[in-house]
C-alpha cells in the first residue's frame, strides 16, 4: 500500500530543519559562498539537533530516525545552502553509515558515537587522482607490518579534507596474481604521516572544504580495519548506493529553491505594464520546475522507502540521482533566466545555484555512470 502521509516525527524532523536552515544558515550564505568559509558554528548546532548521525541507533550515538527522515532533512537544508548538506550527508551516510554497517562494538565505542553526535566530523576517501570513475583504479596502499597496516599514496577529492576528525579510507592491501584487494580503514587525523593539501577553489559548494590527502607511511592499528580484508570494494559500493540518496535529496531541495525563488521574482517584477508572472512563457517555465521537482522528490522516497524496508534500492537510488541532479541545473538555469540580469549578480543568490546544482551530476557517481547502473539492473 502506497502511503504519502508523513509520520508526527517525520513532519517534525522536517519542520526543524527548515527552522535551522532559516535561522541559522541563510543569514550568512552568500558570504560562506564568496569568502569559502566553512559554517563550524552551524555544524556544531546540527550535531546538537541530531542532524549528523540521523540514521545511527541511539546506542551509538545517534537520532535513531529512518531514511526518509533523513532525506526531509536534507532537503531542507539544501534548499538554503547546498554545501552545508554536503558536509552532512557526507557524514551520515558514507561515513557513519560505514561503520554502522560494518564497524566492530570497539570502533563503534570509539568513533561511531563522536560522528553521531556531530563532536567529531567525518570525511570518506576513495578517489585517486588517477581513478575518475574506475574507483578500483588505486595506488594507494596498505601494508601489514606487525599489528598494525603501513599507508602510503595519495587521495584527492575529498570532501571534508580539512575539518575532518575521521576518515573512511579505502587501500590496496594485496596487489599480486593481477588482482586488486581493497580493504577499508578508520584513520584518525590525529595519526603520523598524514598531510593535508591546500583546499581545492571550486566552481560551487564553496563553503565545504574539498583537498587532496597524503599518506606517508602512516602507521594504522589492524584493529581500525573495517569488515575483513578484500571487503573494501563491497563496501565502498553499497555505501555509495544509499549515499545517491542523499544526493539525490540535495538536488530536489536546490531544485526547490530555485522554483521558490522564480515564483517569488515573477510575481514581483512588473514589465510592459503587468507583473511577469501573468506572461505565458514565464508560466510554463514555472509550471515545468514545480512538475519536475515534484516528481523527482517522489523519486527519492521511493528509494529512501526501499531502503528502510530493506529492499534492493540499487536502481532506484541511481534514478533518483539522475534525474534530480537533472531538473536541479535545468531548474536553476530557469531560475536565472526568469530574473534576468538580476539572476546573474551575486545579491539576488541565484547564479550560486546554477553553480551549486553541477556538482550534483557530478559526486558519487556521474550521470553516465547512473546510467549506467541503470541499465545493468533493468537490462538482467
């Protein structure tokens, strides 16, 4: 039975994080975007709000709440700054969600119960600076010395680079008879041998850090081994299909956004006489983002559903990310175009959603790769 009523946590979980993002975010969002500042103060808050371990049970620290809460949260706040829900979903669903999976009671004691709570901050590392979308493309490596695992290479790409605590990262731990072993650890920024690169100036997301890491024969206790080893490619995969997810819910709540702000634009500007939001073409532009938007958030709980009942999400998390990723920068570029000049500045905040809304298209999967994936699972 297909049920659309949300539940009383559900519309509260919502009702709060529109509240946060209002509040707390939209005051300084043009400034976090220009000047590239990390928003500390408001991660700090949404730690306290149970916003960065949403998924995580009590007993680790966490809210406890299912997937479609988390996605209404999401939402919310992207739909005020798209680089503050990165940093979130980041954490709770590619980092927490790791360990909550497959972590050990030791590392879940240790690590999972600070990032749930948000006094610690997670960043996930897989991608090389040779790799692009072949994820298994890796140099990076992992040695056995003793009771510990010696890592030397490089990561880039990483979100969360700067202001983590904590990284999930993914290695070669056995690289013989042509095959790659990936395996998973927990490395705690605190160990030796770790640099941190300069913080990457992008064309969106400005007020999340992005930068290359450094591992220099870093010394990780073997007790920091997530799963067994060789498990690492499986659980970087499983852990990037509930991720798109989150993606997926950035890019309706950008989409949302724009649509709010076109609305709002068009029933104020007046030209040749009468308001534009009477003219013909601004209405089918408006009448095609709130369609779209619509049909892509449905799109995302159909998976977040799926995923709370512990159904296979695979296909449907990479449709709600290609298609939301989609109609967030056709919805944007709209949005633009219907302010005119005045979208293309920086006071009125909308060009910084046609900046923000690529990268979703991009992270955790391209397009192509979606389609890919896509096509796999409805073609066998």
């Amino acid at each position: 039975m297909i049920n659309f009523n949300l539940t009383e946590e559900q519309i509260m979980v919502q009702k709060t994080a529109f509240d946060f993002a209002k509040n707390s975010l939209e005051p300084g969002v043009i400034e976090r975007d220009e000047k590239s500042l990390f928003p500390k103060e408001q991660i700090r808050e949404m730690g306290e709000l149970g916003f960065m371990g949403m998924m995580v049970p009590e007993k680790w620290g966490g809210s406890g709440m299912d997937t479609l809460s988390f996605v209404l949260a999401i939402e919310e706040i992207a739909s005020v700054e798209l680089a503050t829900s990165t940093i979130m979903s980041v954490n709770n669903s590619l980092v927490c969600q790791v360990l909550d999976d497959w972590g050990t009671d030791f590392q879940k004691n240790k690590y999972l119960k600070n990032l749930s709570r948000g006094i610690k901050l997670g960043a996930y590392s897989l991608s090389e600076p040779q790799s692009g979308s072949d994820a298994s493309n890796m140099k990076t490596t992992a040695e056995k010395v003793g009771n510990s695992f010696i890592i030397n290479g490089v990561k880039n790409w990483v979100t969360n680079g700067q202001t983590s605590d904590i990284i999930i990262l993914f290695c070669l731990t056995n690289k013989s008879s042509g095959s790659n072993e990936i395996s998973a650890f927990i490395v705690d920024k605190q160990f030796e041998g770790i640099s941190v690169g300069k913080k990457e100036d992008k064309l969106g997301l400005r007020a999340s850090d992005t930068c290359e890491l450094y591992f220099e024969n870093c010394k990780v206790p073997e007790e920091n081994l997530i799963g067994s080893l060789g498990d690492g490619f499986k659980i970087a995969m499983k852990t990037l299909g509930g991720g798109r997810i989150g993606i997926a819910s950035q890019a309706v709540g950008l989409s949302r956004s724009a649509l709010e702000k076109a609305i709002k634009y068009s029933k104020e500007r007046e030209q040749f006489g009468k308001k534009i939001s009477e003219f013909g073409s601004i209405k089918n532009k408006i009448a095609e983002m709130a369609m779209n938007t619509e049909a892509a958030r449905l799109l995302v709980w159909k998976a977040a559903y799926l995923k709370d009942n512990n159904k296979n999400f695979n296909k449907e998390s990479s449709m709600a990310k290609l298609f939301s990723s989609k109609i967030a920068m056709s919805s944007a570029s709209e949005c633009v175009q219907i302010h005119g000049g005045y979208g293309y500045i920086q006071e009125y905040g909308v060009e910084r959603l046609m900046r923000d809304a690529k990268i979703t298209e991009i992270y955790e999967g391209t397009s192509e790769i979606q389609r890919l994936v896509i096509s796999r699972e409805v073609i066998k």
